[in-house]
C-alpha cells in the first residue's frame, strides 16, 4: 500500500513540480482530515443542524458549513506557503503570508444540503500560484487552465480523496490510521455514456438547447440519439462528479430563465473550475454550453456559471445544440 506521504514526494521528483505546492496540498489534505471526523460522527458531536447564520451567497449555513470553513481557513494561514486563501464562504479573500507563493480556493461543504440526512457531501479545493505584486481580488481571478492544482475529499461511505496537479488524476482512500492510502491511478472518463444528471424540476425554466437535449435523451433509443438513458440526481457536486470520474456520465446545471442576468448557480472558481480541471485531466470534458470551462477569464470571486461537464461525447453534443441555437 502505498500512502500520500510517500507517494506525494516521488510524484513531486517525477515531473519537477515544487516541494511548496506539495506542501499546500499536504495542509488541505490534513483540514479535510479533520472535516472527515466531524462529518462521521454527525449528531453525536453535535455538529448537525443550522447554524442561524447567511454566506455570502445569501444562502442559510448549517454547522458543518461554518466548521468546515474555519478549520481550512485556521489550517491554510498556519502555512507559511499561502499568500492568501477565498472561500465560497466569504465576503472576501483572507491574506496570509506575503511572501506565500500560492493562493487556495474552496468550497469548504459542497453538498451541505444533504449533511443533516446522511447523503454525500464533500469539499473541493483549486490551487492556483499567486501573480507578482500585492494580493488583491485580481490575484485570484485566473482561468481554470492556470491551475496548478484541483481536488475534492468526498465524505460518502469511505472519504476518498481525489487530486491532480496536471499529470493524471489520483484516487486516495482513508484509512483506519487516518492515513490517505493510493487506490487508485489516472481513472478515466468513458468519451460515450448513457447516464446523466440533472435536477429535472427545473425542467420549465431551461433555455431552449437544454429543453431539446433532455428530451432527445428521454426519447431513448426511439429518439434520435438511438440509445436509451439513466438519470441519476444527488444534489451533491462531489457525489455526482466523483460517479462519472468512476463509470461515465454527463452532470448538468444549465442557466435557466428564472434570472437571465445569473449565467448558472454554481461558482467558476470553487466549483466548476476544480472539476473541470479533474475531469479533463482524466479525459473527460467541461463547459459552459458555449465554451471550454478552463478557458473562462472570471471576473469575481463569486462569479457563477452554467455547468456540462463528463463524458467528452455528450459535453460537445451540448455545446453544438447552444452553440447553433
């Protein structure tokens, strides 16, 4: 068996990435370790529940929210590594150390509506090396492709952790010990799939080239795609992005009408961009609908954006129907 702590040095070596990076990686590691624990135990720590309290994003906290987010925030300050750190949430980002080569992005509970029933939940983090000069919003708004790093500790039946600094992906299992332990290596996504994922209540209120689409793949194998579909829904990005990074799939969360001045509800730089980021290096593909997700310039910490993201095949299938519509 092979651990992180010894396979992260040698992976390091390998492809000439900076010890300091691994350094960064190793302290998100260690917060979502802690998360883990607290996620686990559930009631019986006390940690279920609302906490009473509103983010950024006008969205109600639960106590794992507020939790999750104070002990990556305290874990990433103590890294002398960090220049500066933004959580989805935050009003703002956190300063850390001046002379910090890297800033860290993360949603700290993705998923959070499903902590208090016992479904999935998990955190995703984005790595990216900080620009000369002082740290300022700007410092952080660069495109997905300038990732350095990407990850998400999913919280589900075993915590696995999933990481890639742009050399393949790596799937990583949490043991008895509280050590991370090697179980899997450069899983790819399948380019076809029959399965996809997408909150159909929302059905009425999306854009044309989405209302086709979903009903080309109900149609099944009468219809013109000639193949019938299996809709899967979790309501946790992290459950539904580590499913298709396993066996396949296409998730969707499209823009709709209830408010064309919102391009989507999930965020570019907490969300889409670190999966994107995992999915591509494994062969899979992320958009927009319009265009490459990693290629978006962001212009706010909080920006938000319509999601496709999974199976190469059915991505671009997408981005042709919005693209031509």
């Amino acid at each position: 068996m092979t651990t992180l702590a010894q396979f992260l040095p040698q992976h390091l070596q390998q492809h000439n990435i900076a010890v300091e990076l691994g350094s960064v990686l190793e302290t998100v590691v260690a917060a979502c370790t802690d998360i883990s624990g607290k996620v686990r135990l559930g009631a019986l720590s006390g940690v279920l529940g609302m906490a009473g309290t509103g983010n950024v994003q006008g969205e109600d906290q639960k106590k794992l929210d507020v939790i999750a987010n104070d002990i990556l925030i305290h874990a990433l300050k103590e890294n002398t590594q960090v220049a500066g750190l933004a959580s989805e949430e935050e009003d703002t980002f956190v300063a850390a150390h001046t002379d910090g080569k890297y800033l860290v992005l993360f949603d700290p509970l993705d998923g959070s509506s499903n902590i208090d029933v016992n479904i999935s939940v998990g955190t995703i983090f984005s790595i990216l090396a900080k620009p000369q000069g002082e740290l300022a919003t700007e410092s952080f708004l660069q495109k997905g492709k300038n990732q350095v790093a990407a990850g998400y500790v999913l919280y589900g039946p075993q915590t696995q952790l999933v990481f890639t600094l742009k050399h393949g992906v790596f799937v990583f299992t949490l043991n008895e010990q509280n050590e991370f332990v090697l179980t899997q290596e450069n899983p790819q996504v399948p380019a076809a799939t029959k399965e996809f994922a997408i909150n159909m209540s929302n059905q009425r209120h999306w854009l044309a080239p989405m209302q086709q689409y979903i009903a080309e793949l109900l149609a099944g194998e009468t219809g013109v795609r000639g193949k019938n579909y299996n809709m899967r829904w979790v309501a946790s990005m992290v459950a539904e992005i580590h499913r298709i990074l396993m066996r396949g799939g296409v998730f969707m969360y499209p823009q709709d009408t209830r408010d064309l001045s919102k391009p989507g509800k999930l965020r570019l730089m907490y969300e889409a961009n670190p999966m994107s980021l995992i999915l591509t290096q494994a062969g899979g593909a992320a958009s927009n609908a319009l265009e490459a997700m990693l290629d978006i310039e962001p212009n706010g910490l909080h920006q938000r954006v319509a999601v496709v993201m999974g199976s190469a095949e059915e991505v671009e299938y997408v981005n042709k129907l919005h693209q031509t519509a």
